[in-house]
C-alpha cells in the first residue's frame, strides 16, 4: 500500500487537526497536504511531520492575508 493511501485512509484526522487551526478552511488545509506529501516522493511521513506541514501551510496563509 502506498504512503498516500495510507494517509487519505486517516482523512477524517487530519481534518480535526486542520480544523485546530483554521475551522473554516481544515478541508482547503488537508487537500494542499496531500499534494505536497504526493510531490514529496517520501517513503515514509509521520503523523508529526503531517502535523508541522499543516500548522506550516496555515501559518504562511495567514501571514498572506496580513
């Protein structure tokens, strides 16, 4: 099984752990994830690395907006 499915079969978590962060846009947050993690080509992601790339893409959006 690869990395990614195994991470899109635990969605509904990151989707509470984006939602920590930003309620609104947790969907918007997991999509961008996902992507990255798929251009990253890793053999192997964490759930605190997912974590770190989260709160990272949510840190630099709202420093967009400023």
């Amino acid at each position: 099984m690869s990395i990614l499915l195994e991470i899109c079969n635990r969605h509904s978590r990151w989707i509470r752990m984006a939602q920590k962060f930003d309620y609104d846009n947790a969907e918007d947050l997991v999509q961008e994830m996902y992507l990255k993690i798929y251009n990253l080509n890793r053999a192997e992601v964490n759930e605190f690395y997912i974590y770190r790339m989260i709160k990272t893409m949510f840190l630099d959006e709202k420093k967009k907006k400023k």
